[in-house]
C-alpha cells in the first residue's frame, strides 16, 4: 500500500491487529499499533480492543491491562466490550480475582455490562461453584431485558447441575426446558453434565431421558466421529454408574435395573462404543451393588472375552460383595488371585477383608489380616475397624492388640470413601 504512495488508515491499521490477535502473533500487533503512532495515525477504540484481545489471546493478562491504561492515558475510555475482553481474558487465564475486580471497575465507571459480559460473568461463577452468584446475574439479565444466549443458558445450566442439590437440580432442568423454548440447543457438554446430576441424585428416570436425548444428538451430528463416540461411551458409563446405584439403593426394583443395564450394555457393543475398562467395572459394579454373587463373578470371569484385565476396582468391587455377603472364602480366594497378577491390596480392599471377617466371625484371620497392614505399613485407623474390635470384645487382650496396631489420630491422607 505505501509502495502504491497510500497511506494506510486508522481502520486500516486496525483491521491489521485484529488479523495479528486472531492468530496470536502478539509481537506483531504491538508493532503495527507502534508503527502507527510515529505516522501520526492515533488508535482508536477498536484499535485497542482488538490490541487487548491480541495480548488476551497469547495469555500475556498484564500486557493487556498495560494496554488499557495506554487507552486512558490517551483520553479514550474504554466501552463495554474492551473491559468484557480483559474479564474473558482473566477467567481463561484462570485469573479469577482479577476477573472479579475488573467486573466492579467496569461498573464502577458507569459502563452496563452487556449479554456477553453477564454471560462471561456466569462462566466464571460456574466455573468456580459460586451458582448463587451465576443466578444472581440472570436474575439481573431478567430484570434488564438483556438477551440470553445460548452460551448463558449452557454456563448456568452447568453450574446448576454440578451442584446438583435439592434447589440447584431442578432449577438445571427448568433451564434446560427455557433454553428449548428460547430456540436454543445444549450442548453435549451440558447434558452430559446433567446426565451426571441425574446419575448422582438416583433420578434414573431423568437419567434415561437425558441419555436418550444425547443419544440423539450424536447420531444426528456424525455417529462416526471419535470425539462424539468418546461422549457416548462417557455417557454410557454414567447411566451404568446410574444403574448400579438405584439397584443399591432401591433393591426392591433391582432386577429391573440389572435388566435396564444389560440392555444398555449389549447397545454399546452395537453401537460400536468402545468396551473400556470403566465400562466392565461399571457394568461389574451393577452387580455388585446389587448382591448377585454369581451373575458378578461370571461377569468378572469374562473381563478377559473383551479383552480387558481385572484391574484393583474390579478385584475391590467383587471381593467387597463377597466379603458383605460372608462368602469369605471366595473372598480370600479372589485376593489370592489378584496377589498373583501382581496386584497389591489396597487399603479399601483389606478394610473389606476385616469387615468380611467380622461379619462372618473370622477372628483369628481379621487378627492376621490387621497384622499384616501394620507390618506394611497400612496401619487402620481405629474408627475403620469398628465391627472387628466389637467381634473381639470378648477377647480383651485382641482388643489391646487392636488398639495398637491401629492410628489414633486420621492422617487427611487417609480418609477413605469404600466403594465397595
């Protein structure tokens, strides 16, 4: 343009950095925005807009800031837009404090905050578990007439149902059913998230629904793309998790969730779902929940047909069913096996051992068992071991022994959730 005796305009010049931000070449924006200055073309508001998403963008957050403080030091003050460019900016860096200062400086200059800047806000609140905020600014959007997007409804759709609590759950699902009836579509991330809420509270009926509508979505877009198979099989693995669960917690209508869990499981090898190893502990965990003692060894026995090798979850997950079932034996026996392939026994594992043992009146083992996590250095804690100590309470010098073989005191390390 200059060989041509053109002299390149502000917009010009401008149209320039933003091609240098989209492609995160930021020392080239800081040259062009410098170039311009010594040929007397003074940066507009959108020069330094797109020179703060060009320092946003190479995650260089002071440089951006430097820039703004250029913007005021020239007399332009920044809009709406700028000050939403450094708040996206500070929350992708995951500079969140930032983010929420510079929110309050934007209001504290009297410039209202757009769709786009509420929406960033309700991204970072889902993004730090502060929904009541996330709510807060809808509320607000609601009361200002500002348009929902789409990407509102995903972020606070997602921020409800990670939560996941008796408000939050179902305020997820009146979201989701606004955002439908505003013309929008969720995205997989988002019903995956509520899927997992579903999962998580025991709504399995909610679950299913959810799942087929995913489902849905996959084979609409491209059943043969990886990303979307790797979400349906996520997907799967939660409505297995969701199944093994609701057998547990309502054995009445277990049956019919080991049912609803084969079905599913046969669709995934139909589906051309990769069979994982989370897929054949969840699918064994079914069972397991549910106390069907032989159906989970089958199923354990035949890890090896898809090609996959019992790992410690599994070996914890059949050995703890049998151990709550007194089949201490078969307990015993599947540790064995699992010592054999160079597993060792874990914490959970003996916890569900010495439980076992308790149960079934295994004295004598439960006291060799306990010796054998102090000699390893996997010493209980004294709060683990209830139902054992109380089977020996008849035996005041195991008591004893038990006391000293077990901690006191709960080292945070050592706090345990058994799943099995």
């Amino acid at each position: 343009m200059q060989s041509l005796g053109l002299t390149p305009s502000v917009a010009t010049y401008t149209n320039m950095v933003h091609a240098c931000s989209v492609s995160r070449d930021l020392p080239a924006a800081l040259q062009l925005v410098r170039t311009m200055k010594t040929r007397g073309a003074n940066p507009s508001l959108h020069t330094y807009n797109a020179l703060v998403n060009a320092c946003m963008r190479s995650g260089d957050v002071d440089r951006a800031f430097t820039v703004l403080d250029d913007m005021m030091g020239a007399n332009i003050q920044p809009n709406e837009v700028v000050y939403t460019s450094l708040i996206h900016g500070c929350v992708e860096n995951k500079m969140f404090d930032r983010a929420w200062s510079t929110f309050y400086a934007m209001r504290e200059a009297g410039i209202e905050p757009d769709s786009v800047t509420f929406t960033t806000m309700i991204d970072l609140c889902s993004k730090t578990d502060m929904v009541e905020r996330a709510i807060n600014f809808y509320e607000e959007m609601l009361l200002l007439h500002v348009p929902l997007t789409e990407v509102t409804y995903n972020s606070l759709i997602h921020a409800c149902a990670r939560r996941a609590d008796s408000h939050h759950y179902p305020l997820a699902f009146k979201l989701l059913q606004r955002m439908k009836a505003d013309g929008y579509s969720p995205e997989l991330v988002t019903m995956t998230t509520i899927l997992n809420a579903a999962a998580r509270s025991g709504d399995v009926k909610s679950a299913e629904i959810i799942f087929e509508e995913l489902q849905s979505m996959i084979h609409e877009a491209d059943p043969s793309d990886g990303g979307l198979l790797h979400a349906l099989e996520i997907a799967s693995n939660t409505m297995l998790n969701a199944y093994a669960q609701a057998s547990f917690k309502d054995p009445t209508h277990a049956t019919h969730y080991i049912t609803r869990a084969e079905a599913l499981f046969e669709s995934i090898k139909t589906e051309k779902v990769p069979i994982t190893q989370t897929t054949m502990n969840n699918m064994l965990r079914v069972y397991t929940r549910a106390g069907r003692l032989n159906r989970a060894t089958s199923f354990f026995e035949s890890f090896s047909t898809h090609g996959i090798v019992p790992d410690v979850i599994s070996y914890t997950q059949l050995i703890g069913m049998l151990c709550r079932h007194r089949r201490m034996e078969r307990a015993f026996e599947f540790a064995s096996k699992m010592k054999d392939e160079g597993i060792e026994l874990n914490y959970h594992l003996n916890q569900a051992l010495l439980y076992g043992c308790a149960l079934s009146g295994y004295i004598k083992t439960g006291m060799s068992l306990l010796r054998d996590m102090a000699s390893a250095g996997m010493r209980p804690h004294i709060d683990d071991v209830v139902p054992f100590r109380q089977k020996c309470a008849r035996y005041p010098d195991l008591v004893k022994e038990i006391n000293t073989l077990c901690v006191h005191h709960r080292d945070m390390k050592q706090i345990f959730s058994p799943t099995w």
